[in-house]
C-alpha cells in the first residue's frame, strides 16, 4: 500500500474520520509510513476537528504538516456541504490546493489517507461533485459503510458510482457502532463481503472496531 488514497463514506456521520484515523494507526503499526488529510473541512475555524480526532486516534501529536495546515488546507465555519460552507464564508475553493497539499504529504509519507466531506455526490461547487475530484486525480477509494438499515442499498449505489467513473475501490471498511439491530448488523456485513468477493475479489474488506476516546466519554 503506498500513494494517496481517498476516504469516503455511503452516507454523512457514517464513521469515516474514525476509521480513517484507525486505517492510519494500522498501517504506521505495520512500519508503513501514514499521514492522514482532510480535504474540506467545514463547521471550524483555524483548525480541523477531523484532523484532532484522527490524531487522537492515531496516538500521537500534531504533525508539522498540521501546524502548517498543510492536512487541513481549506476550512470553512459554517457546518454544511463544501459548495454552501464557502458561499457562506464568501469564499472559493482553490482545488489545487487540496492536490497541491496531497502531494507535499505524498512526498514525506508512504501513504496520504485523504479524507472527503460526506460521500461521493457532495457538491464541492454548483457544478462540480466529490466524485468528479476523485476520478480527475485517479484516487483508488477505500468507502466506509456501517451497519444500520439502508446500508446494503447505499453501499451498492456507491460501488457503482464508482465503477461507473472507472475509479478503483481499493477496500471497504465496515463500521458496526453505534450497534443497532444485531440481526441487520450482521446480515449486512455477511451480505457485503460475499457480494464484494464475487465481484470485487481484490478489494480488501476491514471491519472497524469500537474505538474508545478519553475526549468522547
């Protein structure tokens, strides 16, 4: 594993910044160097609470590239989609700097987890979606799905989206918390990774666990 990955999710506080903070925390345990960015953060000022909760999960301090914002280079205050939070702000969004600041992490680390805002149709502009950036930069994808009812459904959607734009998903991690229903819970995971291993056999499959955080208790 090595280069710039995209982290999406089927759906918006689907997990997605605690398993891309776990999917960091493995890998640097494997002696894989990782780094993990966010593309656009929205609801903050100066700073990414994304980026706070990967590296709480991660267990280590800010990094240089945090202090220099370079793992959270456009942030807006207002907590919307990215095309709504920059209107707000009365601001634009300088794509290149997202590519810019990937690289400059690329170039330090084995591996960039590149977070995005919700899943793969959020409006970056009026005309321009998250999935338009992923498939221009030719990002392998790791979709972060759960277990609550709907799931099957959107997880698929987003596997063809995907397919449909030629972008590769690289692997699936299946987020079980809050648990809800056991019995769909499980079903759910048992239906994803057949239906991954009949037609996606390269794609790895994770299942994240709970993860306990002094700052969430």
């Amino acid at each position: 594993m090595k280069g710039i990955f995209f982290i999406t999710g089927i759906d918006t506080n689907i997990g997605k910044s605690y398993a891309t903070g776990w999917l960091a925390r493995e890998l640097n345990c494997k002696g894989i160097k990782t780094i993990t960015q966010k593309m656009i953060q929205t609801g903050n000022v100066g700073h990414s609470e994304d980026i706070d909760l990967h590296r709480e999960i991660m267990g280590i301090p800010f990094t240089e590239e945090d202090k220099e914002r370079i793992t959270f280079p456009i942030v807006f205050s207002y907590p919307a989609s990215p095309h709504l939070a920059a209107e707000i702000d009365h601001k634009p969004i300088p794509i290149e700097k997202i590519t810019a600041s990937s690289r400059i992490l690329a170039g330090r680390y084995d591996v960039v987890l590149l977070e995005g805002a919700g899943g793969l149709m959020v409006p970056i502009t009026r005309d321009y979606l998250t999935v338009d950036y992923i498939a221009e930069q030719k990002l392998p994808t790791i979709l972060v799905t759960s277990g609550r009812l709907g799931s099957i459904n959107h997880t698929l959607l987003s596997i063809e989206a995907l397919e449909k734009r030629g972008i590769a998903l690289y692997g699936v991690i299946y987020n079980s918390f809050p648990k809800s229903d056991e019995i769909i819970d499980n079903d759910t995971e048992v239906y994803l990774r057949e239906f991954l291993k009949k037609r996606y056999p390269d794609t790895r499959f994770w299942t994240l666990p709970e993860i306990p955080l002094p700052s969430r208790e």
